[in-house]
C-alpha cells in the first residue's frame, strides 16, 4: 500500500475527496430531479398517499441507504489498499461525477449501488492517511457523531411539526459556497479556509439531512426510493468527510 507523507489536514486526499463530495451533491441538486420535492409552492399540487403508502416507500428508501452505505464500507476498505485509488484521486473524482449523473438519469439500484460503491472505494485514501497517522480513533469518532447526528436529526425531522421546506434554497447555495472555497483552496492550500469550510460543510449537511427527511417525510415518492436514499447518503458521506477533517484539525498536531 502507497503510504503518505502529508499529514491528514494537508494531504491532497482530503481536498479531492471534499471536491468530490461537494461537487456530487450540488449536481444531484441541480439536476431538476428535486426541482418540485425542494420547491414548498408545489406540495398543494402532490398527490395524497395513504400512510400505509408513505411508509413503504420511507422503508424502500432507508433499505437502500443501508444497503448503499454496507457496500461503501466495504469497498472503501478495499480503496484503502488499492494503488489505483491512490495514485488517481482526481480521475475517481470525475468517475463519482459521471455515476452520481447516471444514477439520478436512470434511477435503479443498480446504478445507485455503483454509485456508492465508486464513492466508498475513492474515500479509501483519505481514512488510509488517517490509519497510518495514528489518528484511527479520529476516524471512528467521526464515524460515530455521523451516525448519532444522522439518526437524531432523522428522528427529529420525523417528528417536529416545524416547517423546513423553505430552506431549500439556502442550502443549495451554502453547497455551491463550500464548493467555490474547495476550488480557491486548491490553489491556497489554507488551513485556515480549509477549517472554516469543514465547520461550515458540518453544519451545512446537518440541515440537509433535517431539510431532505422531512421531504421525504412529507412527499413520499415525488422523487423514486432509490434517488431519495443518493440524497441522503450525500448528505451522510459529506457530513462524515466535514466531520474528519474538523476533528483531523482539532485533534492532530498541527
């Protein structure tokens, strides 16, 4: 396995991987396919479902979010040893692009499951250089606050009779944000913006993951299962990726 001399806050993983993760989530948003779900003048006009209906189709959606989820561990274990996950971060980049683009064109578990499964294996650098730095504690405490923010947030969005429909725009645009200063910070390599953008994206993904349940919640199958659980997997990787690199600064030596 290639090792990495860079420490975790400065290694170029981590910028790919927060290029890449950012730039997925902003094109599933820009496609059209959450035009209407995301737009609160169109729910008047939805159609009505039974709640037997509604909960179908949320089970549907969270089975292939596990699902999703267990493949993108698994192949990010493999992505953690394999040289060509090493040596083209940039070109994987590309590859999740095009992936995350098919699986909104042609929703089917299929082309969710390569998906995740590409974004799973190109994650594997970036948890490697932390494993070797010593910091495998910091992967897993990330790791654990994903999944406990994941599921309080989730629940809470489930329940609460406050309205988040309006915030759509808001975090659409706080998503282009974080991507723009991913880009500038390729070329300025600041810690310091880099920090400001993990603590910004933490917050950010944290919304959408209320924003896009209470969607889901409130407008079952205006978008198919299989789009409804790439939503919220992006939501997910991108808040764990954010998380990382927080806790990578507030934790590491530099």
């Amino acid at each position: 396995m290639r090792q990495q001399d860079n420490s975790p806050n400065q290694n170029p993983f981590a910028a790919a991987a927060q290029q890449a993760a950012a730039q997925q989530a902003a094109a599933q948003r820009s496609t059209g396919r959450l035009q209407g779900f995301q737009n609160p003048t169109d729910q008047a006009f939805a159609p009505a479902f039974s709640a037997e209906q509604a909960i179908a189709y949320l089970k549907q959606v969270y089975v292939l979010l596990g699902a999703s989820l267990f493949l993108a561990v698994a192949a990010g274990w493999v992505g953690m040893q394999a040289s060509f996950a090493h040596e083209h971060p940039f070109v994987l980049m590309f590859m999740q692009l095009g992936a995350v683009f098919l699986a909104m064109k042609v929703p089917h578990p299929a082309t969710l499951f390569l998906f995740t499964g590409l974004s799973g294996f190109a994650l594997g650098p970036l948890i490697a250089v932390y494993v070797n730095a010593g910091m495998s504690a910091v992967v897993g405490q990330a790791a654990f606050m994903t999944a406990g923010g994941f599921l309080g947030l989730s629940a809470y969005a489930m329940t609460t009779k406050k309205d988040f429909s309006r915030w759509g725009g808001i975090l659409f645009a706080g998503v282009i944000a974080v991507l723009v200063g991913g880009v500038v910070n390729m070329f300025l390599q600041s810690s310091a913006l880099m920090f400001a953008m993990s603590a910004a994206g933490s917050v950010i993904f944290s919304a959408l993951i209320l924003f896009d349940t209470q969607q889901l919640r409130n407008n079952p199958w205006a978008i198919p299962p299989t789009v409804g659980a790439l939503t919220l997997y992006l939501n997910i990787i991108n808040l764990f990726i954010f998380l990382l690199q927080l806790m990578g600064f507030l934790g590491g030596d530099d």
